[in-house]
C-alpha cells in the first residue's frame, strides 16, 4: 500500500489524540501488519518505522519512480502555474513519471478510488537514484521551516527529520530517530575544532548539521523553527541539561 495523501500521520495508537511518532511521505509505501474498521498498524518501508496510520490516507500507486527534491510542490490539473492544484507535495515524496511534456511531468493520483492525471514542474523532481553531494544545501533551504515535534512533512519538522530528510538527498536513508542516528557507523570526530560542513552534533534526544566550522543549523524547540546558530551558544545554552553526546563526520 502507499500513501496518497500529502503526507499521513503516524500515531503510537488508533486514536487521533494519541502521540504522533512520525508523518508518512505522499507516494511511500508501508507494510500493513493489522487493521481497525479506520485505522491500520503497519511499518513505513523507508526507514522501518511502526505505527498507526488512518486507513483513508492508503492507497496503491505505480512504482515510484521520482521523488521531490525541493520544499514543496504542487500537483496541478493542467500543465500550467495558473491551473487549479490538486495537492502538494513535501520534500521525500515518491510519485511515479508517466511521462515528460518539456518542463512538466506527468502522474496519475487517486481521489475517492478515482484515478486523476495531474502535472508536476519538471525542475521540482530527480530520479530515485539521484545523488546531491551538497546534501547541507538542502537543510539550510528548510530555515524558517516550523519546529514540530514529531513532524518529517516540510509544512513542520522536528531535529531528526531535518537530518534525515536532508541526508536522503545524498543516497541513503538514515532511521528516523537520533537514539538510532547516533549509532550510524560515521567517523566519529573527537576534537571540536575539526568540525566542519556535513558534521553531525548529537545531544541526548537532540541533532544538528554543521554548515560550516562555526555554525548549525537544526530544528528546534527553543526557536520553534529551523535555524542557524553558531554551535557555542548551541552548547552554552544545551549544558544547563544536556552535554554533547557525540560529533559525526556524515561526509
């Protein structure tokens, strides 16, 4: 099954009150395990994530062959800016090309088990097996991006989701939590002064990418958004609670 809406959220229970755990990409596929009459407790194939999802958010697609390689973009109705949207797309969203028309795409949707044809801006796309070598690039195009406890849709992120969806960018999918980030076999760096751009700082239950010798940039609670700040005041301001747990060369 994939997921046909924007993105769909991924609760620790059948209950819309319940926490969220993560929110699952338009066009990525999950493994279901059991269902409710509205709900379906499966494993998002990306990154091996569990939990609940509403049965309304699945559906099945073609094989994805593209995904979204900007912030965010639109499936219009016609191939044209001025025509009506379907719906948007975050960054990491999977959708299969039908077929190129000069600067659109074209794909195919499924509204109420109807199939639409729909069109995506061409230079909004890469092939699945697309590498970006200047995968920070992409984590500062998220600044300002709100700070959501749980959220991987770029309308909201959290620490982790920045780091992973950033790193997808560069071929290869990290897990979804920092418990897990952390424990990725990436140099380790010792020495502080020898960070530079696409090193990784973990705290306890915290991230952030290096864009420079200096600076970070992470989502966070205490800005409620994606920012950049220099790493000092980072730590100044995490070691009333947290120390630095570890430092990653993800190069």
């Amino acid at each position: 099954m994939n997921i046909i809406q924007s993105s769909l959220l991924m609760k620790s229970k059948p209950s819309k009150k319940s926490k969220l755990e993560t929110e699952c990409l338009y066009g990525e596929s999950v493994e279901i395990f059991e269902e409710t009459r509205n709900w379906a407790f499966c494993k998002l194939i990306t990154d091996n994530y569990f939990g609940w999802v509403m049965k309304k958010g699945l559906g099945i697609l073609e094989k994805a062959t593209h995904r979204v390689i900007v912030n965010r973009t639109f499936i219009f109705e016609n191939k044209s800016s001025k025509s009506n949207c379907y719906m948007y797309l975050p960054l990491g969203a999977n959708l299969t090309v039908e077929k190129f028309e000069r600067d659109w795409v074209k794909t195919s949707l499924y509204f109420n088990k109807k199939k639409y044809c729909g069109y995506v801006p061409s230079k909004h796309l890469v092939s699945l097996s697309h590498k970006n070598n200047d995968w920070v690039s992409v984590a500062q195009h998220l600044i300002g991006t709100p700070y959501k406890w749980g959220g991987r849709d770029t309308l909201g992120l959290d620490c982790s989701a920045l780091l992973q969806l950033s790193y997808q960018t560069y071929g290869e999918v990290l897990p979804r939590n920092t418990s897990e980030q952390i424990k990725l076999p990436k140099r380790e760096i010792k020495n502080i002064d020898s960070l530079g751009r696409g090193c990784v700082v973990f705290w306890e239950g915290h991230v952030g990418i290096m864009i420079d010798r200096l600076n970070c940039i992470h989502a966070n609670g205490f800005h409620m958004k994606t920012e950049i700040e220099p790493l000092k005041q980072i730590i100044k301001r995490m070691n009333k609670n947290f120390k630095i747990l570890k430092m990653m060369d993800f190069n």
